[in-house]
DNA sequence: TTGTAAGCGTTATCAC
DNA sequence: GTGATAACGCTTACAA
C-alpha cells in the first residue's frame, strides 16, 4: 500500500520535490504544462496518494475531529453522531467517535489521546469530575464544544434542549387534557444537567399547580422495581411524564407486564421521540428534541472555532415540539 | 495545547531527547534513578504529552482503525461499531466512522482517505461497485474485513448472519404454527447480498413447501404502497416474513393504519431483533442476529492480521436465534 | 547509562 | 518556473 511517496514522484517525473508539492497543492499558477503533465502521469502511473500523516505533522492539521459521548446505543447519541459527520464530511473531515460510558475515568483517558492525536477539535456530551481539564481546554482556546450538557464552571458552548421548556409543555399539555394527578420517571438525576433541571422543573410545576409529586428516579432496573411496586399497590397517578427513550422501554414493560391499557389506565407521554412512537398501540405522545438541529448547530459552531472565527460562549437551548398521538386521554378540560 | 515537546523536556531535564524517548517507551532497565526523575518531572511540570502524529510517522503504525458503515442510524450498524470501538480501546486504538449511504462513490472516497490517513485497518460494510479497491487491498495483505456482505471475488474474510437458515427459521416456525400462506417483505435485493440470500431462501422454501409466493419488495415508501394496495384488495396472506428492522418498521404502520390486529388479521416474524419488540403491543416474534458477537469476532480477527497473525480468508457465518413472543398465531399443526 | 545523527513524508523559505 | 534545504516531533542504530 502506498509505499510510493513524493519522492519517488519527483524521481520519476525528473522534477524536486518541492515542485511535486506544489503541483499536489494546486499551485499550478507558473508551472510549464509539460512538468504539470509529467508529474500528473507519473501520479496516476505509481498510483501515488499523499500521507496525510506527515501532511499532518507539518501542517499542525489532522482534518479530524473527536466526538465522545456516552453510549452510541441511545439514539440521541447516534442522531449527533450522524448529523455531525455530515457536517464533518463537507469540510473534507473526518470524526473519531468514543464512548465514554458515562464514566469521567474513560472520559479524561479519551480526551487526553484525543489531543495527543492531535485532532483539530472536539465535540463531547462531558460527564463530570474533569472539569479542569476542559477548563484548562478552553484557556487554551482549544476548539470544543458540547452538546446535551454543560458544565457551570467552563467556558465552553453547549448545546442542548431547552428540558425546562420541555417539561412544561409535557405538564401543561396534560393538564389541558384534564389530568391532576402526574407522575414523573427518571434514570438518576445526580450530576447530570438534562435530568436535573427537567426533575426540576417537575417539581417546581407541581408546586405551581398544587399536584401531588409522585417522582420515580433511579437505574433502569430500579425503575422497573418501583413502577411495580406502585402498581401493585394501586398507587400509580392518572399520568406518567418520561424523562427519556431509556425510562420509557422500562415504563412500557411495566405497562405490559401489568397488561395495563394505555391510556385507559395510564396516559404517558415521553421526552425524546423514539423510532415506533408513531406505529406503537397506542402512538405514543411525545416532547421531541430536535437532535439533527443540535448537532448541526454544534458542529456549525465548531468549525467556525476551527477556523478562528468569533464566537459567544453560550448556552444554546433548543425549543423542544410536542407531537400528539394517542397515548394521553383527554377528560376535558375542567 | 500541547506546545511542548520531547526537545523541551530534553533540555529541561538535562538530558537527550534520546533519552527522554527511551523513558517515554518503558526502557528504564538502565538508566539512573536521577535521570529517570528529572525526567518525569520535567514531564508532569511542563505538562508535556507526546505528540502521536509525529510518532505515527516514524512508526508507520496511527493506532486507528475506520469504519465504513451504509448509515450509523440503522441499529445494527451502531451495534457493530459499538463493539468494535470496545475491542479497538481494548487494543488502545480508535475508530473513524463513516457512512457511505450505500453509495459506491462515496465509499470508494472514504476508502482512499482512511488510507490517505494511514488507518491500520478498516472494517466495512460494502457497496458495490468497488471491487477492484478491495482487491487491492487484498492483494496488498491490507488488513481489512467485511461485515454483513461480502463481495464474491474479494479475498477479505467477511462476518455475517447465515441468512438462509435464518429464513427458513423464520418459515420453519410459521409452517409449524399452521401456516400455509406465508409472505415476504423486504427493501430491493438488487446487489446487496444478504437481502438477495434472504429473498432467494423464501422463495426456495416456497416451491419446496408448495407455498404461493407473495412479495413486496422495494424502498420503503413502496413497500408502504403496496402493503396498502395488497390490504385494500384484500390480497394480503396470513402471515409476513419482514427482512429486516426498517421494512419492519414500514408493516407496522401499514399494520396501523388499517387497524389491523397481530397476530389475529396477520401474523408477522421478522429478521433482527428491535428494541421495542418486547414491549410492543403484540410482543413480536423476531429471528435474531447477534450484532455484538459479529461485531467482535470481526474486530477480533481484524486485530490478528494487523498484529501479523495469520488466517483464512473466508466467509463466517453466524447463526440466528428464534425468539418466540406474541406476534404469531398458532393456528395448530396440521 | 546517555548522546549523535539520520530519517519518517510532507511543506515552506528562499534562492537561482 | 524550479530546486536546495530546513523543519515538523518523534524513534532508533550506533557510538561513546
């Protein structure tokens, strides 16, 4: 593969190879069309490809970016992955995708090979504990953005839904359809921003319209357990509010399991539009974030970084839409 | 970032970059006490890390490997990369990801970069189209595998589901509950292998089994057409084969749209397993392919050829798994 | 035990 | 118009 370098080129074309490199770099300009020619078929003839690797080295430019997140399973992720590298792939840009697991270990050791590899910026959905690496990042005005989350202390652009905003359209609209008693389920909300401020918000908004909280919060699998305990004892509110796709598969067993009808017995509407929201029986209703326009939006500004334009450093919110389907009944509006 | 090099450390520690090499690449077994730590300290107060395009360089070796997959949204290509970015950090490597969209061009421009990049290795799903780059490569002992097809005269081992038993599986089952009308759904065979293997293997079991043959085939728009037309003419059998998770996706809504009931107006068996298959409402009875499995022997025999081992260069295929849930009826064995 | 120097495949500066 | 030559940051004989 590809051992013939740019020499071998200018050997057989019987130029420098300064004068190769110039042809390769498309300064053509004032070059006598008979070189032009000889190096052009001594390319095709040992079927020459620059390596970009040295490239690299004297360039201090990989034309790739990093993107960690957490899990490429969870949808959100795959959907900015994708709509990243598209962006990516119009700048002539490759992207190295890493999952961190939610785990700040595997985060840091990723992000420190990252930059030793010299990648020319990066995107990441950040977990927590190294907020003075990404602090140190952004003194050095290393070109990184992040997406889902942000991290109070360091100056570096999210971009994320709007949860807040989310949460109070899935509150709101149950309450138009008639609905007092809502509950709200959550993988665990500890250090991770999206989940706070949407339990947050939950909770300020029971508050506000004096419902009772009814909240489950915990891993998938303890979801699972008390969703069955609160059926079992007959406890369960009229609604459930779900925090994410996640939540939701656990609720929907549950919901099976118990060979309960929604939305007789529950109505649900989930944060996240999930692949079989609309074919499902019922279609699920759902506060769906736009997650191709965040990414798109993300990368937009970090190629701007990259090529040393201006930028604010700011949260991005992202207006979250609610889709109506069938999975919340409507008692009236009282 | 990462201004500092292997010269700074050099002179801030008093020594050759030599040495500092040799103390960065583990060969301690000589060297004083002292130097070893007038070195790391020099390292941790400059903060310095090695720069991993100048090492790749000299080494010939990026410690990266691509992946081309047809699209990251379909959950069987994030599953693949998802297990082969777990045995790349395993071996300290990263992966570049790639969507080629099923468009040879695009692939074949993907291919040269990754190698442009001086990638050790790459893992695809092919096109088509393309097979004189792959043979290439081959030839070259280029360390590369295929996952989920394979190209007939490419010498690269390929990983993928043994789709013929996986039909008949699918088929098996049906004819066991009862069934004699038996259809298959699935997006245009044309040149992509597995879709054919699966397509050529129902209408096998057809003539075999003396069964009618009923096919939609066709992109994912007509596929919803035609399952329409079939329903509105009342020509639709007692039972689908779904080739896979995005065709399955289109039965469902037609499904749907006519209210019909699973498994009561139709029974439906699909290949791949989908998230929400056992929570859907009929449960669906799928055939499905250990995505994680293929993706890590893949990655496993990929990092073999790259570390010098040898092997055959043939196609595995993996066997698929029944999972019997609610969405066939069992109409008795006759 | 440590240092000198060449080289990996490019690009860039500056001559000619 | 084209070509030496140094440099990018590292590794590695080979020397000392």
């Amino acid at each position: 593969m590809s051992k013939v370098t740019i020499n071998d080129i200018a050997k057989n074309a019987n130029v420098s190879k300064t004068t190769v490199s110039h042809y390769l770099n498309g300064r053509y300009k004032a070059m006598s069309i008979e070189t032009k020619e000889r190096i052009s078929s001594a390319i095709e003839v040992m079927d020459y490809s620059p390596n970009v690797v040295a490239k690299s080295l004297k360039n201090k430019k990989t034309m790739t970016i990093g993107i960690i997140v957490a899990n490429i399973l969870h949808s959100f992720s795959t959907q900015i992955i994708r709509s990243i590298e598209d962006y990516a792939h119009e700048e002539k840009y490759h992207v190295i995708v890493c999952n961190s697991d939610n785990d700040p270990v595997k985060e840091k050791n990723y992000i420190q090979m990252l930059l030793a590899k010299q990648v020319d910026g990066m995107v990441v959905i950040p977990t927590w504990n190294n907020d003075a690496l990404f602090s140190r990042l952004a003194e050095d005005k290393y070109p990184a953005v992040f997406i889902d989350r942000f991290i109070e202390t360091v100056k570096i652009p999210s971009f994320m839904l709007d949860n807040t905003v989310a949460i109070k359209t899935a509150f709101v609209h149950l309450m138009d359809k008639g609905h007092r008693e809502i509950g709200f389920v959550s993988q665990p909300a500890a250090e991770i921003p999206p989940r706070k401020e949407r339990q947050d918000e939950y909770k300020a908004l029971c508050v506000q319209h004096g419902v009772e909280k009814f909240i489950v919060a915990g891993e998938l699998k303890a979801i699972e357990r008390n969703l069955d305990q609160a059926v079992k004892k007959d406890k369960l509110p009229e609604s459930l509010i779900v925090a994410n796709d996640l939540a939701l598969f656990e609720v929907l067993k549950a919901v099976k399991a118990h060979d309960l009808k929604i939305p007789r017995d529950l109505s649900v509407i989930s944060i996240d539009d999930v692949d079989f929201a609309e074919f499902f029986n019922p279609a699920i209703t759902v506060v769906a974030q736009p997650s191709f326009k965040i990414g798109t939006e993300a990368a937009h500004t970090l190629f701007g970084i990259i090529n040393g334009e201006e930028y604010e450093i700011e949260t991005h919110r992202f207006k979250p839409e609610l889709i109506e389907r069938e999975s919340v009944t409507d008692y009236g509006n009282e």
